[in-house]
C-alpha cells in the first residue's frame, strides 16, 4: 500500500515538473551547456555553445522559432564571434533591426495595458481641470511617443480623450428642456395651449414693443400674468389672447445665447484636446531615435556615408540633444493651445479657488473607475515594465559620453566627423517631424482629425504657428547645445 501511494507521489510530482518544463528548459539549458565555452577559450568555441543552444530551444520548441532565431544577433556580438552590425544585416540592416525591436516593445506595451495605466495614473495626478488636463495628456502622449511610434501613441491615447469629452460634454441634470416650470401645466407646453386653444385660427402671438398693455384694475389680475388684456381689442375681435410665451421670450432668447455660447466652448475644447495629442506625439518622438522614423533613416545614413564616424550618432548623444529641445518645444506648443482654444483664466482653467464642477466631477470620476478597473499590476506588466526600463538604461549606458555634451572630442578624438554638415542634417531630421498644419501632414494628424471635431482650417491656424515656434527652437538648439 505504500509502494502505491509512494509511486502516486513520484507521479504527481513529475506532471508537476512537466508543467513547468518550459521554464526549466529555458533557464537550465544555458546552465548546463556553459562549460564549453569557459574551458574552450575559443571563438569556435563560444559558436558551438550558441549552435547547441538553439538547437534545443528548436527541438524542444521551448520558444516560438522565430524568436529562436533572433539568439545569434544577441549572443555573437557577446561572445565576440561577429559584431552586431554584420550579424543584423543577415536579417536586415541594423537600423531597420533597431526599428523592429522598437515595435517589439510598443506590442508588449499595448499588449499588457501598460500605456492606459500610465495615462490614467497621470491623469488623476493632474485632475481635470481644462489647462492641467490638456497638460497631463500632451506629457503622457510625449513620453510614450519617446519610446513607441507616433502612430500607435495617438491610436491607444485618443480614445481616452474622447472618453473624458463625452463626460465633459455631456448635458447636466434638468437641462433637457427649454421650458420654463411655469410654461408647463399637466406635462403639458405653451405650444400645445397654443394648438388645443379653442379659438386656434385667432390666436394671437403679442409682443411687447406692438401693443401696450393696460393694467387691470383688480387686484387678483395683478396675480398671473396670464390675465394681462391688450388696450386695442379691434385686432382680437374680442377673443382671448395668449401671452405667456412673450413674457419668457427674453428669458428663453437669453438661454439660447448662453447655450450657444457653451457650445462653442466646448468645441473649442474638444478641438484643443484632440490637438493636443498629435501635436504632443510628433514633438515626444523627436527626444529618442526609436521614437520616429526619420531619426532611424539618420542613423542608417550616417552609416553608409561616414562607415567610420566613431559612432557619433547613438542613443545617448541623440537623447542630450533632442529632449532639452523636446521639453521647451512642448511648453510652448502647451501655452499656445492654451491661449487658442481654452483662455488664460486661472480659476476657470487651472482650478485656483473654484469648485470643480459636476462634469469635472463625473470626468474626474470616469477616470479613476477606469483605473479602478485595470486592478493591480499583472506578472506580464511587471515584466514588460522590468525589461522597458532594462532598455532604456542599456541604451543610455552604451556610449556614456553625451554627459559633458555631444561635440567630436567625446564622441571620436581622432576623427572630426561633426561638422556644420552635421548640425544641419539634425535640423532636417527634426524638422521632418514638425509638421502641425495638415491632417495628411503626419499619421497622428490624420488620426485626429478623422474624429470629426477639427476642420482644415483650424490645423492651418495652430499649426503655422507652431512650425514656426518648431523653427525657433531647433534654432536655439544648434547654437546653444
């Protein structure tokens, strides 16, 4: 009996284990096979390891194939058997392989709801008042579109935005009518009195500049302002006359014009904070060179036309560069916006000494329940998280050099590959993703306006004025880091 229940055990164990054999073949293998390459100092040596390898991740299918395949661009460039550049071209040219781990990363992002997390977190930091709104989405939008493309960065943030606009736009409570309580009697209208009047044909409409009204002279007349009678019975030929409506055309032509007032308020709002986030993912994409593709068409260029510049142009010398000029680009495209579409009102915009109103309440609200509902972080957003942050650090830890500022000493001693020439290519590159004035411009521009709130006309306005502010920016950047 116990030999059984000893063989039940081992049983139970081993399906255990054979639950788990991917992981321990994944993290086991490498472990086992290391002697090769640490008693067999040789290139041929650190090959055949790299070879053996991936044949049992192949055979035990362990991971997907092509991911498999991937290893030699890792693993050669470490133990010294290719350098990268010679390996990634076997799959494509460096750049392109650069571009293609970018996309890997924006997958995992938008795979896992990372990007929600970290726009919505943002957002209940900075709350939902007009201007810290538009700033919370235009930072969130910017950061991401460092590391992910422009493109996908509008797609996953403009349906956040338009959440947050129904709930800001949406009509308050007892605000479906524009009848007064006093219009409505049994649910029923001032234009339903006016039809169901026995005398319909004679009915008349008064105003009060056309026919001076007498007052009575009873006192209970004076009660309800139904009972007021014109001095000229002739037009009426004696039959009653409906007035109510023309007491209340002031009060309701009053609630038209602040109606309309409102409205255009909150297109101009609509129009601001969809702006705002392509504006936001073109200038975010300039900080980094994965961030948009002509800072990937640089590199590959630089490559080909300079094949020994030192390295001149890498991760860390581009990010010293394009983020000062990233940050002072998106203050002043904030301020702009700002002053078109919302107004420098400090207790409207910024909240300084106001009540947040029920709509800011109900945004504020959403908000938070949609974060609410995202629950804590997975293992899968850790793990993304973990190895996001691992990337950036590698990237920047390549070429440490941008921390006494990019110039040829740092990058290179011995050859002067920057040069004016130089200055000026980064000026196109940039200039490449400043384009604000169309919806074909760019993709984030396009993906905005398919929305429905801007016209041709209001990009063309904003956005001649932000190539130029673009323009003098990079101007101020070449000259002074």
């Amino acid at each position: 009996m116990s030999v059984f229940s000893d063989w039940e055990k081992m049983v139970s164990s081993l399906r255990a284990m054979w639950m788990f054999k991917d992981g321990v073949i994944i993290f086991c293998t490498p472990f086992l096979l290391l002697p090769l390459p640490l008693l067999i100092r040789t290139t041929e040596a650190g090959c055949a390891y790299v070879i053996a390898l991936m044949a049992v991740y192949w055979c035990t299918e362990v991971l997907p194939l092509a991911v498999t395949a991937l290893l030699p661009a890792v693993l050669f460039p470490l133990f010294g058997i290719m350098e990268s550049k010679q390996v990634c071209m076997q799959y494509l040219k460096d750049t392109n392989m650069l571009f293609v781990g970018g996309l890997m990363v924006a997958v995992a992002v938008e795979t896992w709801n990372l990007h929600k997390r970290i726009a919505l977190r943002v957002l209940l930091v900075v709350g939902v008042r007009p201007a810290l709104l538009m700033l919370g989405f235009m930072g969130v939008t910017a950061f991401l579109s460092m590391w992910i493309s422009n493109t996908a960065t509008t797609a996953m943030m403009v349906p956040i935005v338009q959440a947050v606009l129904e709930q800001l736009n949406s009509p308050r409570k007892g605000e479906n009518t524009l009848h007064t309580p006093q219009s409505q009697e049994n649910g029923t209208t001032t234009e339903e009195k006016l039809e169901n009047s026995s005398t319909p044909q004679n009915t008349l409409k008064i105003q009060d500049n056309h026919i001076p009204l007498e007052k009575p002279a009873s006192k209970d007349k004076l009660d309800s302002p139904d009972k007021l009678v014109p001095q000229d019975n002739s037009l009426t030929d004696g039959k009653p006359v409906v007035v109510s409506m023309v007491l209340k055309e002031g009060t309701e032509a009053e609630e038209q014009v602040g109606e309309e007032e409102e409205e255009k308020e909150r297109m101009k709002m609509c129009k601001g904070l969809t702006l705002c986030v392509c504006y936001a993912a073109s200038i975010g994409g300039t900080a980094t060179l994965t961030g948009t593709g002509p800072n990937l068409v640089l590199t590959g260029q630089m490559s080909q036309l300079f094949p020994q510049n030192g390295d001149v142009i890498n991760f860390a010398s581009w990010f010293a560069f394009a983020f000062p000029t990233m940050l002072l680009m998106l203050t002043l495209a904030w301020l702009w916006l700002q002053l078109v579409f919302i107004g420098f009102n400090l207790k409207r915009t910024w909240g300084c000494g106001a009540v947040q109103s029920e709509k800011e309440r109900a945004a504020y609200d959403l908000i938070r329940e949609e974060h609410r509902r995202l629950g804590p972080m997975s293992y899968g957003e850790l793990s993304v998280l973990g190895l996001f942050i691992l990337l950036v650090v590698l990237w920047f830890t390549r070429s440490p050099g941008f921390i006494d500022g990019w110039a040829t000493h740092v990058f290179n001693a011995k050859a002067e590959f920057v040069t004016d020439a130089t200055v000026a290519v980064f000026v196109a590159v940039l200039l490449a993703s400043f384009a604000f004035m169309l919806p074909v411009a760019t993709p984030p521009n396009a993906i905005v306006f398919s929305y429905g709130y801007l016209k041709v006309s209001d990009m063309a306005k904003t956005g001649i004025v932000m190539n130029i502010i673009g323009i003098l920016c990079i101007t101020l950047a070449i000259n002074s880091w």
